[in-house]
C-alpha cells in the first residue's frame, strides 16, 4: 500500500501559490488536485490502473467528497480505480447546523444557563446574517464566537465562556502537547531538508489566506447533494468523535440521517454494535459501529475533533477493516425490503 499526503488547498501545510489564487470553491479543489494526480503519474507510471481511496478530515472531508463525486462522475479524469472513501469528523454539511454546540456544551457542563443563553444568542445572530446574504459578518461573526480564523490571541466567545483555551475537545482544555511538538519538528530546517521543502518556508504561514478565501465563498454553502452521489457510487467510512466540541456527534449524526441515498432505511434501521480492539471483546472497546451495505458509520470513543491525534490506534484499526472488507453497495430492492 503507497499514501500520498497532499497539502491542499495550495496555500495549506507547505504548498504555495502567487499570493493571488487561492482556492474558493470545492471545483477550483477539485480541480487541482486531479491536475496533480495526472502529473504524479505521468512521472510515476507504475501507479496507473491502480485502486485507491480518498481521505479526509474536518474541512479536509467536504475536499474529499467534491473530488470522489468529479472521478465518479467521469472516470477517464484521472487513470485510476477509485474503490471508497473516508471521511472523518467531517464537514459535510450546513456549518450551522454542524457548529451549534449549545445543548452539546450544555450537557457537558462547559457551559451554565447563563452562557447557555449567550452562545445560542450568539449563534441566532450568525445565522441572521447568513439569511441575509451577508456571508462575509457571518464569517468574521463566526470566527468571534468559535473558530478564530485569524489565528490571534483575541478569545473566542467559547473560550471566554468556558475557560477553554482550544475547542478541539470536551476533554481537554489545551491544546494536544503532541500538536504543538509536531509544528516545532515539521517547522525544522532538518525535516524541511528530508522532504525537499525551502528552509525559508513556514508551515501553514499563509493559512489565513487560505481559510479567509474559502470562508468568504465555501463557508456557507451546502454541498449535501455531493454526499449523497458519493453514499450512492461507492464505499465509504465515515466517522466521528465522541468528544468532538467543534462538530458535536450527536449533530453530525442528526444531519447523516437526513441524507437522502439509497441505503438511507437500510442505515436507519441498522443496529450499533459495540467495535472492540482487534475485533476482540475482551479487549478496549474502540466505539460503536453500524453498516448499511457499503457504508460503515462509526462513533470513535473518546476522540475530538483532532480525531487521528487523539484516537490514532482506533483511527487506524477502523482503516484497517475498511480496506480489508468487501461491503457491497445496497442495492434498490435491499434498500426496499428494509
């Protein structure tokens, strides 16, 4: 098995561009990275003909979806068998319907009546502002209230509300030690050497940029239908995290239901089992799993929104099944018969 990790959009990671395109749109994202993988194997002609799957997390999952629904529309755009896809935390729909964490941080206790009544306030507000047209508020609003954009020390609504100082999980109040160890090692000029990147650059120095230009165009768009071409055409995995305070579970979950594709009774209907290590019930207990034909849908106990940080055996152990399992699409009579 051979991975290829892309930065993208080009901006992202170390990838770079003139300062004048950046992305803004899941077409241009698409676009772009079939253009590389036409390129990559022009020089590397082994690969043609090869199976492979497309994965991504958090914003990185709505990038996935957009390029499977392009190869699966036309599969002569790149020379390559596309098998199934996985989609982690994922955001695959309306950001308002995903970001609302109220009852969520509620429950949790990370926030009391009072702050209860300021967050939703706070949100009613955002989605005002995008009901208006208005996208480019709602996006500054939004940053204020929960994702901070700009990447300043000026706290978030969340944070001011919680104490939080990052708002990956429920679980934590900083930020994971492993992430920040993971910029001081990718921003130095040894590994920069070993993966033939400028020892002038910084990693994700022109994130703002990127994350402004799809905010401003992409933020508030819903690209439900893309999901259910994808649900309907292929294999996927699709996972969240149970501690995830940026997509809560339980709305990523709500939002999954409302999908219209063809195994959606099926899925429905399904019951959650209980996914132990190794397949093992005498081992930890990893989360919960259903599966309507082709599609695994599973809750990663314990995981955030940096799911693959937090949860990384897991995360791996859920890869692991997916390749090596031979789920079938649902047909239209399986799906009727449910």
């Amino acid at each position: 098995m051979n991975l290829i990790y892309l930065d993208q959009p080009s901006g992202s990671g170390y990838s770079f561009n003139n300062g004048r395109n950046y992305t803004t749109t899941l077409d241009d994202a698409s676009t772009h990275i079939i253009r590389f993988l036409r390129r990559f194997l022009r020089i590397f002609p082994e690969y043609v003909r090869r199976d492979f799957y497309i994965a991504g997390e958090s914003y990185g999952a709505r990038f996935t979806v957009a390029l499977a629904s392009e190869i699966l529309k036309n599969n002569t755009l790149v020379p390559l068998n596309l098998r199934g896809v996985m989609l982690g935390v994922g955001f695959l729909f309306p950001v308002l319907d995903l970001i609302d964490s109220t009852d969520y941080l509620f429950s949790s206790g990370l926030l009391d009546h009072n702050g209860r009544a300021t967050f939703a306030n706070q949100l009613k507000n955002i989605k005002e502002l995008v009901q208006r047209h208005k996208y480019a508020e709602a996006a500054i609003l939004l940053s204020r209230t929960v994702m901070n954009f700009s990447g300043a020390k000026n706290e978030t609504l969340f944070q001011r509300l919680t104490g939080f100082k990052h708002q990956g999980s429920i679980a934590k109040a900083e930020r994971n030690e492993e992430i920040a160890a993971y910029f001081s090692y990718a921003n130095s000029t040894d590994f920069k050497k070993v993966i033939h990147v400028d020892s002038s650059r910084v990693l994700d120095g022109t994130r703002y940029y990127v994350v402004m230009a799809l905010a401003l165009n992409d933020l508030f768009k819903d690209h439900r239908n893309l999901v259910e071409y994808v649900l309907d055409r292929t294999r996927v995995l699709f996972y969240t995290g149970q501690f995830d305070a940026v997509f809560p579970e339980m709305n990523i979950e709500r939002c999954f239901k409302e999908l219209k594709w063809r195994g959606a009774a099926m899925f429905r209907q399904a019951v959650r089992v209980f996914w132990h290590r190794e397949n093992n019930s005498s081992l930890e207990l990893f989360g919960y799993e259903r599966i309507a034909g082709a599609i695994r849908y599973a809750n990663v106990l314990f995981g955030g929104h940096y799911i693959s940080m937090d949860r990384s055996l897991a995360v791996s152990d859920l890869y692991r099944r997916f390749l090596t399992s031979h789920d079938q699409l649902t047909t239209t009579t399986e799906m009727t018969a449910c």
